[in-house]
C-alpha cells in the first residue's frame, strides 16, 4: 500500500473565524466607545469580553492555517493524524485501530476507535472539500471494514 496522504486546508473555518473577529471587533470598538461616554464598568466589561473573544478567533485562525505535513497519512504501517492545534503527530498502528466509523447527525466526524479503550476524531471541516474527506474514509474502511451490524 503506498503512502496517501489527505491535506487539512479547513477553509470555512477560518474565513468564518476571520469574519467573527472582525464583528468582534467592531462590537470592541462600541463598547469602548460607550465606556468614554460614560456608560461606565458595564461598557468596560462588554470590551473586556468581546475584546477576549476576538483574541481567541485571532489564535484559532491563525493555529488553523495550511502547513506542509498537515493532515492524515495512510500507510501500510498505519495511520498518522495531525493534531489541528499542536504540531505534533499521532502514530497509530493498525494493530492498534478496533474500527472506523462516521460520528454525527450528517456523518461529518470520523472515529477511530483504539483497542485499548480510546478514540481519535477527525472531523470534517478541517478538509477543504468534502470528496477529500470521504476519500480519506474510503481508504480506511478499505483496510479496516466497519462493524457489519452497526446501527
């Protein structure tokens, strides 16, 4: 089996992340406004929050971006998945993985299941395109079949 490798590029993520900063923003910027006006701590904590908030969209946007490596490689030895908000990489071999399976009302979360009692889930929208992620679930469910009587 030859080395295939699925890219995370989570697109919509990060332009709906992007777009909330920037609404967080202005809300910042009101609320600092209403402060000067005398609206006083109420105002000052609305900026503080809001303000609080946009960081975090900032960091997740920026922790999201594309980078050479990124992603879920499927090999003969096994699987290897990025982790989206670290730069490290999970090592699981098949020996290790009990079963595939999609997760979620529309299917949009891949579980791994571990034999010893954990699970790893990759969920969609860290794909670009939803053909990539089904592809890469093809490629699973090809060395490791689903459960026959799962409902």
């Amino acid at each position: 089996m030859s080395p295939r490798f699925y890219a995370f590029d989570p697109r919509a993520t990060r332009i709906g992340l992007f777009l909330g900063a920037c609404a967080l923003a202005v809300l910042t910027a009101w609320a600092v406004a209403d402060a000067r006006a005398g609206e006083g701590t109420q105002a000052m904590a609305r900026a503080g929050v809001s303000a609080g908030l946009m960081l975090a969209f900032l960091v997740a946007f920026h922790r999201l971006r594309p980078r050479s490596g990124w992603g879920v490689t499927v090999d003969a030895r096994g699987v290897r998945v990025a982790r989206p908000f670290s730069r490290s990489e999970l090592d699981l071999h098949w020996g290790q993985i009990d079963s595939v399976r999609r997760l979620g009302r529309r299917g949009n979360v891949l579980a791994l299941f571990l034999k010893e009692e954990g699970r790893v889930l990759v969920t969609r929208h860290l794909f670009a395109r939803r053909a990539v992620f089904d592809e890469l679930i093809a490629a699973l469910e090809e060395r490791l079949p689903p459960p026959r009587f799962d409902a």
